[in-house]
C-alpha cells in the first residue's frame, strides 16, 4: 500500500477520477491534432492548429491531471481537508467549456478579438480563480508549513496571472493598449505558465512524492529553498522588464539563468533523493518519472541553446525554441504525468472500492488494477515519439515528424485503454 497517499482527508473519488478521463481524453485530441497539422510545427509562424494543440496539451492534458492530482496530494502535502468540493467541480466544468471554446477560437485565429475568445477566455479565467482560491484557502487553512506549501501557493498566484496575461495578449493585439512586440508578452506569457505554474508546483509535489515512493528519510531541503528563490526571482524580472523598451540583454540572460539555477538544485536535490532510496528497483511509474525528469535536463541544454540563435546552429528561425518547449511539455510534463498516474489513480480506484474490506477479506493489488505490459509499451512508444519529433524537427523532416505524431497518438491510445482499466474497474474478490 502507497502510505501516504490516502488521509482521513481525502476528497470524493469523484473528484479526482473525472480529471485524469477528461485529461487522457484531450491527450488523444492533441495527438489527432498533430497527426493532421504536423506541418504547421516546422513553420516559425504561429498557426491556429498549433496554438490549438499547445492549449489542449497544457490546459486539457498537463492542468486537467494536475487539478484531479492536487485536490487528492493536498492532504499529503498540507495535512488539511480541500476547502471545497464543489469549487473544484464548478472549477472542471468552466475549464472544459472554455478551452472548447478558445480552440474554435484559435482554429478560425485571424489575430482579432472574437465572441469565442471572450467567453472560452471568461470561462478558464473563471475557472482558474476558482481553482486557486480553492487551493489558497486549504492552504491558509493548514497549520503544517513547508517548502512544498510554499511551491504549490506561489504557483498556484502565477497561473493566475497566466491565464489573465493570455487574454491580454488577445485583447492588445486587438486594440493595441500597449505598444510592445507581442512576441514580449507571449515569451513572458509561456515564461509564467511553464515555469511559474507549472514547474513550481511540480517541484511542489515532487518533493514530496518522490522521496515518498522510493522511501527516503532525509532529504536536501535546502536545494529546494534556494530553487525556491532562484526560479521565483528570475520570473519576478522577467515579468517586470516585459514593461519597459530596450531592455540591455544581460538583463534578460541574467533572469532566464536565475530559473535555470534554481532548476538546476532541484534536479540535484532529486539525484539526492534517488542515490539514497530504499526502494531500489523501479516500477513502470517510476521509471516514466524518471525519464521525465532526464526530458527536462534535454530541455534546459535545449533553452540554453537558444541564446546562440538559429542561424549559428544552421536551424530555420524559430526551431530551437520549438524543440525546447516540445522537451519541457511533451518530454517533462507529460513523462512525469504518465508515471505519476500509476503512482496515484489506481491507489484512489483502489482505497475506493475495497478500503472496507481490507484485512478482512483477500483484495486485488492496485498494481492489478492496470495492465504492466501496456504501460511498458507506450512507455517506449513515447520515447520514440519523442526521439523522433526532436530529429524531425531538428533536421526539417516532415516525414520523421508525422511519424512521430503517429507514435504519438499510438501513446495516447495505449494510455487511454490503462486509464479506463483503472477508473472502471469492476469490485472483485480473491478467494
């Protein structure tokens, strides 16, 4: 049994589960997506297909299962009860409605303000709020402090100001309030959601997690304290120079070297964690999150690239940068979340469905509730899709690349048939 996981707190099931469906199912609609639009990637101009896919991937995949997963880490992580249950259905039902919403908007983008814009924006705004100060109360609610609290709230802030910088974005290039490239705030704009969101609540519960699952005692908390200070600082200038004109580049390296800084303790504290466990051998869970956390180092060397340009690497403009976000959000985020599943959905399905009988009569595992052999199997077939987007789209192979959306979708749909195991999985007892 995964101690830890489960607390007298704990939320509804029903909570949880509907999160990491919906988050599989726009994971399958991305691939479909790519499968049809893969041209679009090798082109430096943003399209509506791919700002299509981008948003499905990162509010319908990365942020649905991280919702469904906090609301049942939060008794983990805080030691408190969620606030409320009925924000975080409320909060589900507005971010569905409106990233529906927004991709009809962004599938007909003409750069204009449209009614699909303003009420799929409303709607994940409205959502978001939501979300946060749900999370937020729980969290001021909780009388246990730590790091981990710490990374989960100031997260939790950026999102927010994430989602309100995007309908910015749409709003100035409609009416043009300020007068600044809009490749500025849409650096910035990905900036704050990919790492103030998404990377610090990561680390969040990672720290937590991870030493959990592979049973160490003692960890290097002062790496985190100082990634704490180091990623929050370079958000905090880069979102501030976005105001200003001519800012001097050092400015601008600077930042961005701060969060690779703090980047950097965390994937030390993490190789602490890993050379002391207990738990020598990894299963398919662990293994993904590991190879996750090995997509993040490619994609830190991939950003740094980017400040030699282009041209210096004899790449079209625009690739490197859109190698790098592939590596954070298509290798990090979703090779974490894919090991992360089985490390938490089939303890949830399971505690749901025998909690009362335990010790009194003989039950499944929640290793028995998914099937291994599939999971090992999109486990290679993502690291193919990966290996062969990053090469595509390196070396300008449309060929390459489509085939790497068809591993894609291959991953999706092995996935997919995991997940449904799991969440429908029928009582039954041993005899």
């Amino acid at each position: 049994m995964q101690a830890g996981l489960s607390t007298k707190n704990a939320p509804s099931v029903w909570v949880v589960v509907p999160h990491f469906l919906l988050g599989a199912i726009s994971f399958l609609v991305a691939a479909v997506f790519i499968v049809f639009n893969y041209e679009a990637f090798l082109s430096y101009h943003l399209s509506g297909p791919v700002l299509s896919v981008v948003h499905i991937l990162v509010l319908g995949w990365v942020t649905m299962i991280i919702f469904g997963a906090l609301y049942q880490l939060i008794p983990v992580v805080m030691e408190v009860k969620l606030y409320s249950e009925k924000l975080a259905y409320t909060s589900l039902a507005g971010l569905v409605t409106g990233l529906f919403f927004l991709v009809t908007a962004f599938l007909d983008y003409k750069f204009q303000l449209t009614n699909n814009f303003i009420v799929g924006g409303s709607l994940i705004i409205g959502a978001v709020v939501l979300f946060v100060v749900n999370i937020l109360v729980t969290a001021i609610s909780s009388a246990k402090q730590s790091i981990s609290k710490l990374y989960i709230m100031a997260s939790a802030v950026y999102f927010l100001l994430t989602v309100l910088m995007g309908l910015f974005i749409v709003i100035n290039l409609s009416y043009n309030l300020l007068p600044i490239a809009h490749n500025v705030f849409l650096k910035t704009h990905a900036v704050i959601g990919l790492v103030g969101w998404f990377l610090l609540l990561i680390i969040g519960v990672a720290s937590k997690l991870m030493p959990m699952f592979l049973i160490v005692h003692k960890t290097r908390e002062d790496l985190l304290k100082w990634g704490f200070y180091l990623i929050n600082a370079g958000i905090i200038i880069i979102f501030v120079v976005t105001f200003f004109q001519q800012i001097p580049l050092f400015i601008d390296v600077a930042a961005f070297g701060l969060i690779l800084s703090g980047l950097v303790m965390f994937l030390m504290f993490n190789y602490d964690v890993f050379s002391h466990r207990m738990r020598k051998k990894l299963d398919v869970g662990m293994k993904l999150s590991a190879i996750g956390f090995v997509m993040l180092v490619f994609s830190i060397l991939s950003f740094i690239a980017t400040y030699f340009g282009n041209p210096a690497l004899g790449l079209p403009p625009g690739r490197i940068e859109i190698v790098s976000g592939l590596l954070l959000i298509y290798g990090f985020f979703t090779g974490l979340i894919l090991g992360q599943t089985y490390k938490t959905l089939p303890f949830i399905i399971w505690l749901y469905n025998y909690q009362t009988v335990v010790g009194r009569q003989k039950t499944p595992l929640p290793g028995d509730l998914y099937s291994s052999k599939l999971a090992t199997i999109h486990t290679y077939s993502f690291l193919v899709s990966v290996v062969l987007f990053v090469l595509g789209l390196l070396f300008s192979l449309k060929l390459i690349v489509l085939l790497g959306a068809v591993a894609m979708l291959f991953t999706t749909l092995v996935y997919g048939v995991n997940v449904y195991k799991m969440i429908f999985h029928k009582k039954q007892m041993i005899k």
